[in-house]
C-alpha cells in the first residue's frame, strides 16, 4: 500500500489565484512528519514547508500553507496568490519516527502545477 | 542554502562499467541520503549515512554500494551499471536534533546507461 499518495498527477491554476495540492498519507506511527518539496523543470529538488505530527497549528511559510488534518491523514499544500514560478512537481513526503530521528522520507508521486497568466 | 555538490551533473557510461557518483557537503551535516528518481516513482532512498563509515540500505539497494570515510563526502558507486539504473541521482543531507531533520538535496546527477 502507498504510504504517500497524490492524487492529482497535474493541475492548472490561473496567477494569482489559491490552489491546493492534495497529499494523503498512511502511517501506524504515532510520531512523523510532512514535508513538501518543489521540483522546478531545472531539475533541484526545494524544501518549502514542514508540518510534526505534534504540531497544533497548521505551517505557514510565506504563501505556503499546510492544511494538516490529522484524523483524515491528510497533508494538503496551499499556495496563495500563485505565480508563474510556481509552475513545477511538487512532491509530498513522510518521515515516520518522532522528529530528529532522522528516518528516510517516503515521496508521492508528485503533481505537476502549471500556472496560466 | 544547504551546501551541497554533486559530480559529476551528467554521465553516459555503458552497461558493465562502474560508476561513481560522488556528494560533497560543506555543513558538516551527520546524515547523508542517496535517492533517485523515476518517472512515475517519485524519489526513492537507495542508501543512507549516519555517520563516517555508518550506512544502512534504503528502499532500492541492490546493485549499489556506499562509502563514506569522511563526514563531507558521500560516494554512491554502481558496480557494473545496468541500464535499469538509468535515473536521476539525489544526494540529500539532514542535521541532528529536534527540528533539523529536514533534508536538504543536491542539485542530483543524471546518469544514463546506454
């Protein structure tokens, strides 16, 4: 079974609008954490957003959002006011163990994000 | 950001030759992580580093192997490539302690065997 599962393999989003990426996740672990990473055509893989399973309120990084509902097991990404250099893959990932345990990330698939002007 | 290099960025080899893939680190990180990334796999872990000469499988092992003797370099070595270890290689790194787990990637090396 996918431990990390997305389920939209692209979207478009006009610029300057809100769009969420949809990650669903699937651990026995009372302890992990989130994370989403952005993979621009250029190929580097960049960290935008973590969110602990302890954590009480959702992450926030500049236009990143993570809207985190835990009884659901879902991670969702939320970008505010996209941008065109917003269009990218965007993987979620999970690191099951308490933080700082330093487990190995499990990735999705990924979704592709193109922003039209 | 993290100070991470990969060498070589580009590689054609042929199947049977070995290849070396190597990662340098410049923030003295303990972790040290190789992945590689597939079309319609996402990323997936083929080995990690606790430590100098500290290393664990990952999900994707076979036909690889690791070393590392210093805490800067992490070497990925394919024995006698394949082409099905045609990919792109990530190497990442993550510190220690509560809230520096998050990992950090290389810019990766996209390797073909032809």
């Amino acid at each position: 079974a996918q431990k990390i599962t997305q389920t939209q393999p692209g979207m478009f989003v006009q610029e300057k609008e809100a769009v969420t990426l949809d990650c669903t996740y699937d651990t026995s672990d009372p302890s992990y954490g989130l994370f989403w990473y952005k993979q621009p055509s250029s190929g580097e893989m960049i960290f935008l957003i973590y969110q602990g399973s302890y954590d009480q309120q959702n992450a926030t990084e500049g236009r990143y959002s993570l809207n985190f509902q835990k009884a659901r097991k879902s991670a969702n990404l939320v970008i505010s006011a996209s941008q065109l250099g917003d269009s990218a893959m965007y993987f979620c990932a999970m690191r099951e163990g308490r933080a700082g345990s330093q487990g190995n990330l499990i990735f999705g698939k990924g979704t592709k994000l193109s922003v039209k002007p | 950001d993290a100070g991470i290099t990969q060498s070589p960025r580009h590689k054609v080899t042929e199947t049977g030759t070995p290849v070396t893939l190597r990662c340098h680190q410049t923030e003295n990180h303990r972790y040290m992580y190789w992945y590689r990334q597939d079309p319609g796999h996402g990323l997936r872990l083929i080995h990690y580093s606790y430590g100098v000469k500290d290393t664990d499988k990952g999900e994707v092992s076979d036909g690889y192997s690791v070393s590392r003797s210093k805490t800067e370099d992490f070497l990925l070595t394919l024995e006698s490539a394949t082409s099905s270890q045609t990919s792109v290689y990530f190497c990442a790194i993550s510190g220690t302690g509560f809230g520096t787990d998050t990992q950090y990637f290389g810019p990766g090396t996209r390797l073909t065997v032809l």
